[in-house]
C-alpha cells in the first residue's frame, strides 16, 4: 500500500490524503500548501499530497488526512497510526490538530512536525555565515572552455 516515497528511509514524508468532492479538503489545501512553501528549504522532510478518490489509492476513513511516514523505520504506535478502510493501518503518525485556522494550523502542524519527524530540522532557513556570500546564479559566467565542454 506504501509507495516508494513513503519508503524513504532518508526523509521523512508528509502525505495528505484528500478527496476532491471534500469542501473542507478544498479549503485546507490553500493551508497546507502554505506549510509546503514555508518548509520547502527542509532537505530531509518530502512534502506531497494525492486525491484519493482519483488515483485508486487505499483510503483513509475520513478526509482530510495528513500524515507523516517516519524516516528510518521509526515505529508509530498503533493508537496514532492512520486508519484506513478495511481496518488497515499504515506506519505513520496521523496529525489530529484542528485545520482551516490559517496561521494557527500550520504553527500546529511545524510543532507537531517537530515531535514526530525522525529527522530534526529549523523552521527557518540557515542564513549563510558572515563570510559567505550569496551568490546568485545570474553572477555566474561560464569561461569559453566551460561553454564549450558542455557541448562536446
């Protein structure tokens, strides 16, 4: 029942489960969404969501569902594991917090994150130390002998 993505042992993976006729579900992926893009720079955690109704996939009793399959075979016990029809289960900590409560949720849903996720990650990107420099791709020139390598 678990794709590949969530057999990542190097990442922790985040999964939302939603149906697409789900008013609520509709509602809270602008939320969840928002949470993606606020984390996007954490290496070590995958974000995704799929529309269960559509893509033939085991569903979870109820939609919305978020849920975070830990990395490294971190067992979840089975009073926090996602129920899924047919009374199956998946290795994967299901969030319970309230949604559609904007800014509210997603600080949530980051500390929730923060208690079950095997790898430890920052809220905010690290700022680069005092004597790196960023460095924009547009500042980048090629030489001609690099230019011409990529074609060969």
């Amino acid at each position: 029942m678990q794709s590949q993505v969530t057999k990542n042992p190097e990442k922790d993976t985040l999964v939302y489960w939603y149906g697409d006729g789900c008013g609520f579900c509709q509602q809270f992926k602008k939320e969840y969404k928002q949470l993606a893009a606020r984390l996007r720079h954490v290496k070590s955690l995958e974000i995704t969501w799929i529309d269960a109704s559509r893509n033939g996939v085991a569903q979870p009793k109820r939609f919305p569902t978020v849920a975070l399959f830990p990395a490294r075979g971190k067992e979840v016990p089975a009073s926090r594991q996602v129920p899924f029809l047919n009374d199956q289960r998946l290795q994967a900590a299901e969030f319970m917090g309230d949604i559609l409560k904007g800014e509210q949720t997603i600080g949530a849903m980051i500390s929730w994150l923060h208690q079950e996720a095997t790898i430890p990650f920052e809220d905010e990107p690290l700022a680069p130390a005092e004597d790196e420099e960023p460095v924009s791709m547009l500042d980048i020139r090629p030489s001609r002998e690099t230019a011409m390598s990529v074609y060969l």
